[in-house]
C-alpha cells in the first residue's frame, strides 16, 4: 500500500517537491519513493528491479543493468532553477549506442509560471539541453524519411536533421514518465533536430510506444549552463582531486589515467600516448590504440590564457585537449594542408576550440541550432551572411589530452567552411559531417599575438604562433616539395643557358659576323628564344604560393 508522506507547510526547501509517495518494493522489500503521483514508474535503488506503477501498488516488470559509472556531475536528489520555476531530479535514464552512451535526467518541476510538469536534462556536445514533451499538431515524420541534413517543417518551423542514432536503453534509475524498455534487443532510433534559434528538437521512436506506427515522441528543447541553474546537490567526487584519486589504468602500458572533468569520454596516456576510450566508465574493458607520431602542442595541456567569448566578455580557458588535423586531398596536384586544434575548458561556458592554421588562429564554439541556406553558396546565422570557402575530407593524426566525445583511430569528417561578409568578416562558420551526426560551429579570427598574450608565453614561444602550420605536414610531403622545387629551379637555369648561349657560332666562324648566313640565323634563333616569353609564378606542380589552411 502507498503512503502519503507530505512535509508540514513551509518545510520544503527551494526547489524539492511538496508531496512524496512512498512503497514497498515488491522484489527485495526496500522502500521505493515517488516525487510525483504522474510518474508511472520506478527502478529500485537497492535490487534495481524495474517497477511499474498501478494504482496504490507496483508490479515488477524487468531488471535494470547497472548504471556505468560516467562522472557525470549530475545526480538523483539535485534541485535547481529554470525560467523561474524550480526543479528536482528525481530518475535517469542511460542510452547506448555504438560509440559510447550519454544521460539523460528526469526532472520534476514543482510549480512555476508553468504549473507542476517534468522535463529532460540531457548532455548535448559537451554541454547541456533542458527539453519538455509536447504533443504535435501534425503528423510527424516516419523513421525512415529523416536523412541526415536534410530539412523539414514541423511544429510551425524549419529544422535540419542533425543526427540519426540507433540506440537503446541501457539503465535506468528513479522514477520515469513512462516504464523503461531496457536491452540491447529492444534498438530504437533518435533523430535530433536543429533549428535556426539554436533550438534542438528531438524525434524519439521509443519501443515503449504503443505500436511501430504510433506517432514518435517529440521534445523540444534549448542549450543551457549548469551555472545558469543555480545548481544545488550536484555530485561532490566530481571534481579535480577526488577526480585524481580515481585512476584508470592505462591498458597499454599499465600507467594511471587521470582524468580531469567528469564529461571526458576518451583520454591520451600521458606515458605511452595510447588514446583510450573510458566512455565505459571505470570497470570496463578500456578500448584503446597507439598513435607514435605528432608534435608538441605550443600551448601546454593545463595551461590556461583569458580569452574573450562572442560576447566580449574575457574568460579563463585551460587547454586540456589537442588534435592535429589534415585535410585529404582529391587529386595529387593539391596541396595537403595541416592544423592544429586546442580543445579548451571553462566550467561556466563548457568547451570551445582554439584553432591553428595557416591562415592564422580563430576561437571556436559549438553551435546548439543550425545556420540556414539563403542562395547558392551562401548560409545566414545570426542575422548575418556566410559564403563557402571550401569543401573537403578531413582526418585526425594526432591527439593529446582529454576529450568529450569518444576519440577513434584516423576519424574522418567532411568539412565545408564559410567566411563571414560585410561586417561578419572577422566571423567564421564551420560544418562538420560524419556518418551519423552534422555539427555546426562558429568561430572568430584572433591574432597570434593575442593568443600570445592571453597564454603569457614567452617571446621566443609567442614567435613560434605566426609559424605555418604546413610545417606539420610528414617528411614526405616535404621531400615532394623539395624535388619539384629543385626540378624547377633546373628548369630556368637550362632556359637562362639557352637565351645567352650564341647556336649561330659555327656561322659566325666561318662566314664571319657580318655575312647574311650569320644574321638571318639570329633572326631564327631570336623567333624561340625572345625576352617576352611566358611568366612562371602562382602554382608549382599543385602547391599554389596563395593558398592556405582549409579549417
């Protein structure tokens, strides 16, 4: 039998639910408790038993698998704020898929201009999504129809498909809206949205609806901080030291992996430099790879520099991951180029990159929305136009450091970049496109001497920011170089040889200087070897002297 368990007027705290329910799990005994009287089901904490709830009673229907351990600072309990209206949450569900898993945190609104509801916090690139269900006015698109990038109009705008992932529900914990179709046999697909107000819209065609043709559930959703929840009963073992104190073992040399932020899914072996994937969380069997080539980053993993945001607001970032990356040629006459990406951190803003090429440095943020196409080669975001620059195949070669998503040998993504017009020219957008996810950034170009400055380096180092980034390009590519540089080079010697060689001497020798055989044979040789022949200059054999890095 459930019972009421309402705390005395006014002894609630900001933020926690004035009405609980409590019942005896049906499995193991342990009391099982609801924050809501709308929430139809539970997961036990003591025997992880699925419960669903009917009427006064609950009926077990399955057993969870055991949540992986994630890091993630976000638990059971926690209480914050949203447009006003406080919030608890009270379950959570972890969804896998083939690269790794992510959350997603039921929460339990009180009141509010909006009246008691719950909502999803879920993890998105990084950072965070508060999403609310909602019912549509139209029918909604069949699994099969959404493609990758492609647009539609659906509740009253225009999205962009931006991912299509088969997953399923691994764990669940704590009370859920609806009973929780757990196992890797029950795969599902998720389709993510995008929108030009850097809304995210979610498309979930869920086993737990009641048919294969019933419509999917949608949710719609918008990017927001930790901070700007006014977080209270976050996880204490989160942070840097007690982070510390929880090594991994490197699987390749044995030496401890230490991560630093709790949303790492992939880290580099500071000894052996193997790239290990601890998206698992600790137990698992760690999947990694050796990498043995790559430089040194110029800016120290741990270093940290004040950077503005795109609000000019200047913000300590620290550098704690690192990547170089190139670009994959269609056609061996075109010029390879390489890049450097600092995958920086701030606990209030998330993550942003700081971007190395030839063409100098930029400041890089993941975008929540998506930019919309105007005409031809063109794009807007933000009220502001974009051209395309260029469009190409890139690959990861070397990584360092710590990163949020699950790192894989040789990843590949293709990119196409757009410039800013008019009074956006110092702004830069970038799409990135893998099998299953498009992502948008946007970034602004920033002098080396204001990366210079902003990381304290010293000058002999703050020389080294203006160098080309070609400069990382293989032994090969620079003998490739070298060869057709010296090939040229032989070329206008032999050219220069020809013009002051005389081809008429034998003439000369024996007709004389002033005989007609001897100047109607300089008029023939004058005809191949003029002073007004062709220029040389622009594009040796592909490598164009105007060219420059690609991202």
């Amino acid at each position: 039998m459930a019972s009421d368990t309402s705390p005395p007027s006014g002894s609630s705290a900001s933020g926690a639910p004035q009405r609980r329910w409590q019942a005896a799990c049906p499995n193991c005994g342990a009391t099982v408790e609801f924050a809501s009287a709308a929430s139809a089901s539970a997961v036990c904490s003591y025997c992880r038993s699925s419960l669903l709830r009917e009427g006064e009673a609950l009926r077990k229907i399955g057993i969870s698998a055991e949540l992986i351990e994630d890091y993630s600072p976000l638990q059971i309990g926690a209480s914050g704020r949203y447009a006003g209206a406080p919030f608890t949450v009270v379950g959570r569900q972890q969804i896998a898929y083939a690269e790794g898993s992510w959350n997603e945190w039921h929460v339990l609104f009180d009141g509010g201009p909006a009246g008691p509801r719950s909502g999803w916090l879920a993890e998105d690139n990084g950072s965070y999504v508060m999403a609310f269900e909602a019912p549509l006015s139209e029918a909604a698109p069949k699994a099969q129809e959404l493609i990758l990038d492609r647009s539609l109009q659906l509740a009253g705008q225009r999205w962009t498909v931006a991912a299509v992932t088969r997953c399923h529900l691994r764990a669940a914990q704590g009370e859920l809206p609806r009973p929780p179709q757990l196992g890797a046999e029950r795969q599902y697909l998720v389709a993510e949205l995008r929108g030009p107000g850097n809304e995210v819209g979610s498309l979930d065609f869920s086993p737990g609806l009641a048919s294969s043709d019933a419509a999917p559930i949608w949710s719609l959703g918008r990017s927001i901080r930790l901070d700007a929840m006014a977080m209270q009963g976050l996880r204490d073992d989160v942070n840097s030291k007690d982070l510390k104190s929880r090594s991994l073992e490197c699987p390749s040399c044995g030496a401890a992996l230490t991560p630093s932020l709790s949303s790492t899914r992939s880290i580099v072996c500071g000894q052996c430099h193997a790239v290990v994937d601890i998206s698992q969380g600790a137990g698992a069997d760690l999947e990694h790879y050796a990498q043995n080539n790559g430089m040194e980053p110029q800016l120290r993993l741990g270093s940290t520099g004040m950077l503005q945001t795109e609000t000019g607001q200047a913000i300590s970032w620290q550098v704690v991951g690192y990547q170089e990356r190139c670009d994959l040629p269609e056609s061996s006459e075109d010029e390879q180029t390489f890049w450097r990406e600092y995958l920086l951190y701030n606990k209030i803003e998330g993550f942003a990159f700081l971007v190395d090429t030839e063409e100098g440095w930029s400041l890089v943020r993941p975008l929540t929305g998506a930019p919309v196409s105007s005409r031809g080669d063109r794009i807007d975001w933000g009220g502001k136009s974009y051209k395309k620059r260029w469009t190409y195949q890139a690959k990861v070669t070397y990584v360092l450091g710590e990163f949020y998503w699950q790192v894989s040998r040789d990843q590949r993504t293709r990119v196409s970049d757009y410039e800013g017009q008019g009074e956006a020219r110092q702004m830069l957008l970038s799409r990135e496109q893998t099998e299953n996810e498009v992502v948008w950034s946007l970034g602004r170009k920033l002098d080396a001497a204001v990366v210079a400055r902003a990381f304290k380096l010293a000058p002999e180092r703050a020389a080294a920011l203006g160098r080309d980034a070609s400069s990382l390009s293989d032994g090969g590519g620079l003998l490739r170089k070298i060869v057709i540089a010296f090939f040229i080079l032989l070329i206008l010697v032999l050219l220069l040889r020809a013009c002051s060689s005389d081809d008429c001497q034998a003439y000369k020798d024996n007709y004389g200087e002033a005989s007609s055989e001897y100047q109607q044979c300089r008029k023939s040789s004058g005809a191949r070897y003029g002073t007004s022949g062709g220029s040389y200059g622009g594009s040796y054999g592909g490598y164009s002297s105007g060219g420059g890095g690609h991202k």
